[in-house]
C-alpha cells in the first residue's frame, strides 16, 4: 500500500476513534422462553433461535460503562422475520413488524451508564422467531448524529448527489462545514478526492464532482469507491459503485447498456453450518459459487439478506434482489439501509422466464431450456426456481458454455443424421458483454467420444454487438469421411473464451 493510501486511512480512523464509541456487541448467551408471559430458565445462544410453535422471549443483561453517560445511545437489531417488540430494564422501547430491514431503537433515556442494564425481545409466532445478523448497543453524539443518509450515482456525469439529513439536540448551522471524501479501493495509486460544502440546515443535498472519467460498477468490472462523510461530531463511511440502473421501456439497462438476467432463487441462504448472517466470509464463500456458475443475479425469496451479502457482492460484480418488502414505507427503510450498495436492484424485471427445477440435477435439462431462451428474442433473461446444487462440482465446466455472458448457439438437425448426409449447421449467439466485440474469431470443431478431433474450421470474423439473435453463419461438414455408426460433438468457439457443444449420432446409412 502506497505512503497515499497509508496516511489517509489512518486520518479516517483517526477521525473514527474521536466521534464514536466502539459498539457493545449482544452476541452470545441469551436467556429465553417461551408462551405469552416470560418465565426465563433455558438459555440460547444468539444471533440463532429458537424452535417454538408461539411466541418467544429473549433477555440479556449488558453492562453499559459510565463514559457513556452523555452519548445517544441505540439498539441495532439488524434482522428479525416476525413481530418484535423491545424492552429496555422492563420498559417497553417501542415495536415493529419490519422483516426487511434492520430494527434500530433509540434506548437513550432508558439506558443506565455505569451500571448493568437489562434487554429484553418478545418475539411473534413465525417460521423464524429469532434474532439474526448483527446486535448491538451503539454510542454516538446526542449533540449531532446523521439520521438519514442517500447516495446517488450519476456515473456519467461523474458525480454523486448525496442527500443527508442530521439529528440532534444541540444543531445549529451557522458554522459546519461537511467534509466529503472519495478514493477508489481497488487501486493504491487512487488519489483521494476531497469536496467541501456548508450545511444550512438538517436537511441538505450535495452534488460531488468525482472526475470526468469514473470506474463503472457492473458484474465485469467491481469497482468500488470508499465514501467518508466527516461533519462536526458526526462521521460516516459507505462503500459505493458508480453504477446506473434503469429501465428503457421493458428492457433494463444498466450502464446505458441492456441487462439480460441469469438468475437463480436463493429461498433460504446456504451459509457454512455455524455462521451467522453476519458473517462477510461465509457470504463471500457463497456467493462466489453463483458467481462461478454464471449467474450474475439472485433473488431473495420472501426476504431481505444482510448488509454482509450487499458488502460482498459488491466485491464480486452480483446483482441481489431483495423480496419480502411490502408497501412504500418497507421500500424506502431498505432503501435507507442498503440503497448505497451497487449490488442492490429493487425493481422487478420484465420478460424473466421463470425455469422449474427438476427433481434430480439435470444438466441436459438446464441446457435445452437456458438455450432456448437464449434463442428466444422476447426473453430479458431467465430465472431457475428451486434450484438445488449438484452433489459434485465436475458439471460447473459444461455449465458454463450456456450460462455465461456471451454463448454460441447452434440449430441441431432433429432427424437421424447419416454418413451420406452433409451437416449443415446455422449458428448465432447471445451477447449480455459489457460492449460491443469488433473482432470475434469463430472456430468450430468435432470430436469423437474419445474428444479427438476429427474435423474443423473457421468462420469469418465476426462483430459481435450486444443482444440476442447475433449470426454467426453456418457450419457445412460432409460426413462422408467419418467413421459410422458413431457418437459425435460438435463444439464452437467464440475467441477462445466462450465455448458451447451439442452431441449427436451417426448413422450408418439411411437405412439404419
């Protein structure tokens, strides 16, 4: 890491340690029970849960140091999936429903500094009546807090409008200066980029010219910008992409250029036994295997994940769709705690053919029906229900040549193909790039059952524009010269990186 970098996160941390208290974490044993009114005596170890056919409550004592004794204090509860209602050394904090968002509660009033303090969670009846992500007690200014904070990318423009609204008991604006910083993180050489504005009131907007050339944000190409806003007690960092999301009538576009959807639903996430929803590596470790299958898209299905899954797909270049949200006022509380995630779509996408799962993993199944929305002009993407991971790794190979930006497609005779026939072949491709490719080198190829190569060729150069429907021109093999009855591949190739294949027999001769 460069002197640069260097001394600039240590500024930043720095400016952390003065303006915030480190977070007490709630993590661990709980006591519990179970039925209309508490009578504790089992304990729990949270985040987790526990299997009740009724309602649950969940207590801990915390002890809350004296220093604390003039800060706004806040309970984090980043997810709950039923009703929850908060108590605070047997008062009642407040309650809420919100299954998609984190539960943030200001205990300021109730919280005793220096001395040991009780929190206490009742929790509705529900498929998951526990307590997930990350828990804590959370310290700040009472003077100056950031109470919502809105990050909007306009990477052609090159800048970022920033929408912040400040909390407080003491606010006055006749003297603050907001100091905003920008850097990307995945170059050390990034020069930090610095902005100064006045805030006049609680509710101000900023527009931060970041250059006239930004590193876009999209499954290709990750990058990211760390952002830090430092106003008078009050300090904020968010990671943020500059990515542009829309919809040109039913097509979505991102980065001015269409978006065709491989999707999958996620109904429960398959983290490592023992991790929590919090934990970054184990969504890493997931997701990097969608990612690995081709998929640049998943759906939540009846829920929202964790701030952990936007972190990491960030990283890895993954759009995350989250589900469970009702109604404009649980859109915008995760819009308010995600929305600076370049990973995050919230909009519903046209046109997704929604693809069952078999019983049994079956590759030739995933092949035919991914293919043929490939093939069909009218489809922005597919999207595979219920879909389960094989047992083995070995099919991600074959996977890919049909789940990946750009696939070769070829229209396979249907009769039985003879020695005396010529193959004829018409080939085309999907392109989801991120451009347009001027040059592409079409070659062709085929195999016997041991993979040796028996014939091949190539087709001329092609330009390979994004959409669906590309031609690519026609494979002509007289079978003539090959051995029959045998069993056959025929695999195309676009500039070495993409590759498809399709099988089939030969016949003797006609009459067979």
């Amino acid at each position: 890491m460069n002197r640069l970098k260097t001394i600039f996160c240590l500024t930043f941390l720095l400016c952390l340690s003065a303006h915030a208290q480190k977070p007490i974490q709630l993590g661990g044993s709980w006591e519990y029970a179970i039925g209309e009114s508490p009578k504790y005596g089992d304990y729990v170890m949270l985040p987790g849960e526990v299997k009740a056919d009724g309602m649950v409550w969940y207590r801990r004592g915390v002890y809350v140091p004296q220093d604390w004794q003039r800060q706004r204090i806040t309970l984090y509860l980043e997810r709950l999936y039923a009703d929850a209602t908060i108590y605070v050394n047997d008062q009642k904090v407040g309650h809420d429903s919100l299954r998609c968002a984190p539960h943030e509660y200001d205990v300021t009033e109730l919280i005793v500094p220096g001395q040991r303090n009780t929190v206490a969670v009742c929790v509705a009846k529900s498929e998951r009546n526990g307590i997930f992500g990350k828990m804590e007690l959370r310290a700040g200014s009472r003077l100056l807090y950031l109470r919502e904070l809105h990050i909007q990318p306009y990477p052609f423009d090159g800048r970022v409008h920033l929408d912040v609204t400040m909390g407080g008991d003491g606010l006055r604006f006749d003297d603050y200066i907001v100091e905003v910083m920008a850097q990307r993180t995945d170059v050390d050489s990034a020069g930090i980029i610095r902005r100064y504005y006045n805030m006049t009131k609680r509710h101000s907007t900023f527009d931060m010219f970041l250059g006239n050339e930004v590193a876009l944000w999209d499954e290709f190409h990750p990058h990211l910008y760390l952002l830090f806003i430092d106003f008078g007690d009050c300090f904020s960092e968010s990671t943020i992409g500059m990515r542009e999301l829309k919809t040109d009538s039913s097509q979505v576009m991102i980065n001015r250029r269409p978006l065709y959807l491989r999707s999958v639903v996620m109904r429960n996430p398959g983290l490592e036994s023992g991790s929590t929803l919090s934990d970054e590596q184990a969504w890493l470790d997931l997701l990097k295997k969608y990612k690995q299958w081709g998929f640049n898209h998943i759906r939540f299905e009846g829920y929202c994940p964790t701030e952990a899954a936007f972190a990491m797909a960030d990283k890895l270049g993954l759009l995350l769709q989250p589900g469970g949200i009702v109604g404009e006022k649980q859109t915008k509380r995760v819009i308010n705690a995600y929305g600076h995630h370049p990973s995050l779509m919230m909009a519903e996408v046209e046109g997704i053919e929604r693809i069952p799962a078999e019983k049994d993993f079956s590759i030739g199944y995933y092949k035919e029906r991914i293919e043929r929305n490939l093939k069909t002009a009218d489809f922005r993407g597919f999207q595979l229900e219920d879909f389960t991971w094989p047992e083995k790794n070995e099919p991600v190979k074959e996977w890919m040549e049909f789940c990946a930006p750009i696939v070769p497609l070829a229209t396979m005779p249907k009769d039985p193909i003879v020695m005396t026939d010529t193959l004829e072949v018409p080939l085309e491709t999907c392109s989801a790039f991120y451009g347009e490719i001027q040059a592409a080198r079409v070659t062709y190829f085929i195999c016997d059952d041991s993979m040796k190569v028996v014939q091949g060729g190539q087709l001329a150069v092609a330009q390979l524009p994004i959409g669906k429907n590309i031609p690519l021109g026609s494979v002509k093999i007289p079978l003539s010269e090959l051995p029959a009855p045998g069993r056959y591949s025929l695999y195309v190739a676009i500039g070495g990186r993409f590759r498809n294949h399709w099988e089939f027999e030969l016949k003797g001769d006609g009459s067979q």
